[in-house]
C-alpha cells in the first residue's frame, strides 16, 4: 500500500513528512521537493517517473539517507532518520539501505565476490558466514561463477547483477535502485527488471525504484509521478498483483 | 570492519604511474638521509672506537685537542706513579706521545691532505691492545721508520709497505702497517717519539700527551682525582673515549645538520608528490569513496583507507630507500678532521637503527602527504559525488 496523501495508517515501513529539498545555486533558491509526503508498506516495489530535474533522485538520497532534508522528515521502521546524526546515519545505511546504482558503481579493483562482501564488512560476522552470504546472494542474481572476474571482465547486465546482490547480501530493510536500467540494452535491462520483481514477490523485499523507462515502472506495483518536486499521481502499475 | 586493504593495494597498482612517481620522490629523500646519517655515524664511530673505556688521555689543563696540549715529562713521571694505572713487565703502562701533521699527497686526487704522525714508544701498543701489526714490523727505536695505520696507504701515495718519504727535514720508511680496527689511528703514521722529536726540533721533554691503561674503567675516578689534586701537575684528565667522543661531535653535528636539512627540503618536495599521488586518486575515485560511504562505510574508515594508501607508498619508498643506501655501508671515504687538522679516513655505517629512522622518515612523509586528501575524501558530499563521472 502506497499513499502520498500524508494520511498513512501508522503502519508504513517508509514514511515522509513535509519533505522539502532547496539547493542554493548563486543568489537562487531552487526548491527541488516541497512539502512531499508518502507512506510505503513494506513489501511494496515503488517506481518514481518523472522528467529531469523533478526530484526523483533526490527523494531517493533523502529517504536513503544519503542527504538531509531542507524541511520534513523521513521515518523507517520507526526510526526517524532525519534527526540521526552523520555517524549514526551512515551505520542507519548500512543496516537498512541496499542502493543499486544506474552506472553499477561497483569497485573496479575488487572481483565480484569482493563487491559483493563489502556490505558484509560492516556485520559481526565471520569470514566463513560472509562468505556463504556472499555466495548466497551471488547464486541469487545467477552470477556464481563470475564471483571471481573483475568488473571489466563483465557485461553491463552482469555488473548491474552484482551491483543488485551487493544490495541485498546484508538483507537490508529496502531497497533503493536508481535507474537501475538506465544504462543497460533491453534484453540486460529485462533480466534485471525480472531480478528485482523476484526479490519483491519471492523474497519479501521492498523495493524504491526510480527510472525514465515506461517499461520498467511497469514492473513496479505502484507507480508514483514528480513533477516539481511533488507527488502528483499514485498508479497502479499494469503488472500490479 | 575498516574498508579493505586490497582495494588500496590494487588502487596503487592501478594507478602505478603516479604511484612511482610519487615511490621515487620519497625513496630518494630517505636514501639521501640515510646516507647523510650514516656518514656522520661512521665519523663518530670510528673515533668513538679509538678510544678505550680503560685508558685515559692526560693533557695540558685547557688543552681542546693533543694538538695545543703539552706534557712535560716530570709530569709523565707522576702519571706513572698516579694510582690504578695499570703495570706490566716494562713498568706503568702509560704512553707519553707526540703529535705532528705532516703533508702527503692524497691518492688519485692530486692535492696534498694533511696525515697526524705520532711519535710514540713501542710501549704504546700495549696500552692500545687493538692494534695488531698486520704487515712488516713496528720501528725501531732511533730510526727514522715508520709504521702506519691501514688506512694509510689507500689515502696517501708513497706510503706503501716499503716505501720512503720525506717530510719534517727526515727521509722515512714504512717498515710495517697496523690494524686498530677501523678507528682514527688506522689514518696515522706513528713512529718513535724521540726521533720525530728531533726531526721537528721540539724540545727533549715534552710530550703532547700521555695515555694511561687503567687496572679497570671504574680506576678513572681515583686516577684523576689523584693528579687534578696533585700541585706538581696541571693536567686535565678524559676517558679515552669521551676525549674521541668530543672530537667527533662538530662534525657529526654538522653533517647530522646539514643531512637534516637537505632531508626536510627534499621531504617537503616528496610529500608534495605524496599531496598530489594522493589528491588525483581521491578525485579520480570519488564516486568509489560515496559509494563505499553510501554502502556504510564512515568518514572515519575513508580517512583511515586513504592515509593508509599514502603509508603504503611511503613503506614501499622508504624501503627502497634503504635498499639502494645499503651498499654504502663499509665504503670509505675520508675527511679532514677539524679538532686536529689531518686527514681521517672512516666508513659510512648504515645501522639497523639509521635504516629505521629512514622508514619512519617515509612514513612521515606518507602521513603528512596522506591525511589531507584522505579528509577531502571523507567529506565530499555523497549525493552529487554518487554521480560524478
């Protein structure tokens, strides 16, 4: 259930509030969110659309933690993020955020598996247990037996792939992909599209998604519009289930 | 858990251009400290080395060197009797001496360096057990012969084994060569004291110094007391080693300083090329660091990666450093010693002590040229670095 009417039940797993974003460019403010609200249950796949400039990314770093809101605040799991201090925020991503990014972002002197395990790095466990998580999540994507090729040894799909089980391998609490397909063919772009509606359906996960394509906000189960920095539409998506 | 160290090591790797570059800037500033150090350690050690904890130097009260010291030889006498000074067949072992320079050509460098000759009795060999005769014989008495150190004949030419010289109005031979270990004497020409004092028309009965073999270190304490409270001499009394010790430090401090300041010029170069290593990485993966620090890792281990980065260059630096100084060590070179105004051939000595002050100068240099851009890493926003090219 998606609403971003602010009259949410109390029982989101994601809840904004009065979300505004105003960057200062010269003497210009630029108002980037204004008085955004919205309410994502967990186990919803959100996909935000939208033209340049209209916020989309912006919401994501905001409910990600990855940047502070000029007003409002954002809610997860009943914590409220917008009042967590710098350190407290980055351990908040690390527990809670899987980010996949439109140009992969992995890091090009560490194999896959090494990618993989970096989000592992930050947990108690032990090399053995990250290990089977790493395998784990790279079985989930397809990509066991590329864990040891580097990432210039792998296709864009591919990258994309390990970028995706990079996301999950900690299990966080939702996902937020950023034009996860933006850069990939379609035949790669479907395979990623498919991944991610797995690990909604099969695997419980939540998932924010932001893209351009029509086809891949069509995967998503609800589909949300920004136009000028606010939430003007809820729909639902063709393939909502 | 910090941020691997394998993403910094093949980092470096990958960016090996700039990585050597900024290795050769570090590894040439801790090679010409290192060597610079050791050359001062090996001037202080070898004439630390010359002197013996159970000797004693007497001279002239105010004397700074043997050079401007007197002894008489009433004072001899009472050094003889003075208590804790060591006995053996031939009576107190105390070496009354003389001290000359003389001028020889130096070997392949076509100017002539200065050489301290001393005129000593065969007695002095006992009171300095480290020097051993190694080639010929010692002189004899009332000749004009000549027995040298084994340094002498690298430094000077016509001071061969066999060979004879002319200086001070005398014609010499060099009838044997001695070994004291690599220390000051081995630059000196000795020979008996009454012949060079005639030759340099000194008076008959005064000597420049005299070194005493104590019974054991701990007599120098009562072996000075008894002649500085003694009204028939006005003498001052050093340890051995102590006398060679003061001697060394002007120009060891010299060398120490000027290596030191040579070091800290060229450091500073170094650590701008460690600066600029390390800024162009930082920005060439600014999208790695807000990735990583999207994914959790803090500001804190983005700093610490990053420095650690710089350390790594700096480590492989300073190693090479040593390495390519290492060589040196044993080679010798000389110089003028200033307290005496001769000629003193000696060995640089790279010590494992030198070798790590070098390493940790590198690390310096690594830490100092590593935390500023490691800082600009950590606070780089992440949002707008997250889409950086």
């Amino acid at each position: 259930m998606v609403s971003i009417d602010g009259r949410g039940d109390g029982k989101s797993l994601i809840r904004a509030r009065g979300l505004g974003k105003t960057y200062r460019r010269g003497g210009e403010e630029i108002h980037v969110l204004q008085g955004l609200n919205l309410d994502v249950d967990a186990g919803d796949f959100v996909a935000f659309m939208g033209p340049s400039g209209s916020g989309k990314t912006t919401l994501l770093n905001l409910l990600g933690g990855l940047d502070v809101p000029s007003a409002g605040s954002v809610t997860v799991a009943g914590d409220e993020i917008t009042r967590m201090s710098g350190a407290k925020l980055t351990a908040w991503r690390a527990r809670h955020v899987g980010f996949v990014f439109q140009m992969y972002n992995l890091i090009p002197v560490l194999t896959a598996f090494q990618n993989v395990e970096l989000p592992l790095l930050l947990t108690g466990l032990s090399k053995a247990e990250r290990h089977r998580h790493v395998e784990t999540a790279l079985a989930v994507v397809g990509l066991t037996d590329r864990m040891r090729h580097y990432p210039r040894q792998l296709s864009g799909g591919q990258e994309q792939r390990v970028g995706i089980a990079r996301a999950i391998v900690a299990d966080p609490t939702f996902l937020l992909c950023d034009e996860p397909t933006g850069d990939l063919d379609r035949k790669s772009a479907d395979e990623v599209l498919d991944l991610l509606d797995r690990l909604v359906r099969d695997h419980g996960k939540t998932a924010l998604m932001v893209t351009h394509d029509p086809l891949a906000a069509a995967r998503a189960r609800t589909v949300l519009h920004l136009e000028k920095g606010v939430l003007v539409e809820s729909v639902a998506a063709g393939n909502a289930r | 858990m910090a941020i691997p160290i394998v993403y910094n090591v093949r980092s470096l790797a990958a960016r090996w251009t700039s990585t050597v570059v900024a290795v050769l800037g570090i590894a040439g500033t801790v090679g010409v400290f290192v060597a610079m150090l050791s050359l001062a350690r090996g001037f202080e050690a070898t004439l630390v080395a010359s002197g013996s904890a159970r000797n004693a130097i007497v001279r002239r009260a105010g004397a700074t060197s043997e050079m401007d010291s007197s002894v008489m030889l009433e004072q001899v006498r009472v050094v003889e009797d003075a208590p804790g000074v060591e006995r053996g067949g031939a009576g107190p072992l105390v070496s009354p001496e003389v001290v000359v320079i003389a001028s020889f050509p130096l070997r392949g460098r076509g100017v002539e360096g200065n050489a301290q000759v001393r005129g000593v009795s065969l007695k002095a060999l006992t009171v300095r057990p480290t020097v051993k005769i190694v080639a010929g014989r010692a002189f004899q008495p009332g000749l004009t012969e000549l027995l040298v150190g084994r340094n002498v004949a690298a430094s000077y030419e016509g001071l061969e084994l066999g060979q004879t010289v002319r200086f001070g109005g005398g014609t010499w031979t060099v009838v044997g060569v001695f070994d004291s270990g690599g220390t000051a004497y081995d630059s000196e020409l000795w020979c008996d004291y009454s012949v060079l004092r005639q030759v340099y028309q000194r008076p008959l009965n005064m000597f420049q110094s005299a070194t005493a073999r104590l019974t054991s270190p701990d007599a120098l304490t009562g072996f000075k007391d008894a002649l500085t409270s003694d009204p028939r001499v006005t003498v001052q009394i050093d340890r051995e080693v102590d006398y060679y010790a003061k001697q060394s430090r002007q120009l060891t401090t010299l060398i120490t300083v000027l290596g030191s300041i040579i070091a800290v010029v060229m450091g500073i170069g170094a650590v701008f090329g460690a600066l600029n290593t390390m800024y162009s990485a930082v920005s060439e993966r600014t999208r790695e660091i807000a990735t990583l620090r999207a994914l959790g890792f803090g500001s804190g281990s983005v700093v610490v990666s990053f420095v650690i980065e710089s350390l790594c260059i700096a480590l492989v630096g300073g190693l090479l450093g040593c390495v390519v100084v290492l060589p040196l060590n044993g080679f010798t070179t000389g110089t003028i010693n200033w307290q005496t105004f001769s000629h003193l051939a000696f060995a640089f000595r790279v010590t494992p002590g030198l070798l790590a002050m070098g390493l940790a100068f590198a690390l310096l240099m690594g830490f100092i040229g590593g935390v500023p851009p490691a800082v600009r890493a950590a606070r780089a926003p992440i949002a707008s670095a997250l889409r950086e090219l």
